[in-house]
C-alpha cells in the first residue's frame, strides 16, 4: 500500500532525485527558464516556489534555509537580491509552466519551459534579439 507516499519519483532513486531537484533549481534562478519534460516541471515548480517565498523576507534564518535546500552561493545571492525583491508583492504562483509544440530530438519526449512569470528586462531583450 502507498499510504503517505506522495511525490512523483520520476524513476530515479532519492539522493538522484534529490540532487537533479537542486541542479533544476538553481539552473532556474540563474538563469530564470529552462526546458525540461512535464514530469520533472512539475515536480520542480512547487520546490522552486515555495524557496522564491522564503527569499521574500531577508533574514539570515530564511537565508540560512534556503542555502541548506540549494547550496549555491550564487543562486542564493540572485534570490534574496533580484528575485525576493521582485516578487514581494505577489502572493504566490511565481512559476509557470509553457508546453512547446515541437518534442525533443531521439526519443520524441515531450518538452516544456519553467518560467518565472515576471522576467528582468535584460532576459526580455534577449528573448525578443532570438
């Protein structure tokens, strides 16, 4: 019986799991959207959001929990400078999740980009130059 066992398991073993989530998210704030398959978005969404609602308050309690999910420096750094700030005013639901028409190159899987919903101006320019 799978009695409080919630959570996709994507196939892979949890210390996998665990460390695709972190490398998925810092990827995300770094660079504020990546592409990836539906499943793992949707696993990464609420993980990356409820980081964005800790980077909100600028103490070194929330600075010290989020650096224990991520542990990278920089990506912490970006949170609590560009991101929190950004984000204040919002009351959640920071992320989205676009589906592309085209599927991925060998095995036909399906491929989405996990966006944050407000993007910097530079990040626009760049999407506007491409």
């Amino acid at each position: 019986m799978r009695h409080r066992c919630a959570g996709n398991r994507l196939g892979r073993t949890t210390s996998h799991r665990q460390a695709m989530m972190k490398n998925m998210a810092n990827s995300l704030v770094l660079h504020e959207r990546i592409i990836t398959t539906p499943a793992k978005a949707k696993v990464v969404k609420p993980f990356v959001e409820k980081i964005v609602t800790l980077a909100k308050s600028d103490t070194m309690a929330a600075r010290r929990a989020v650096f224990a999910r991520l542990r990278d420096k920089t990506s912490v750094d970006k949170l609590f400078g560009i991101l929190g700030p950004r984000f204040a005013a919002r009351p959640g639901g920071y992320c989205r999740i676009l589906h592309l028409s085209k599927p991925r190159l060998g095995d036909n899987g399906q491929r989405v980009i996990l966006e944050f919903v407000e993007r910097s101006a530079k990040a626009e320019t760049e999407k506007a130059a491409s």
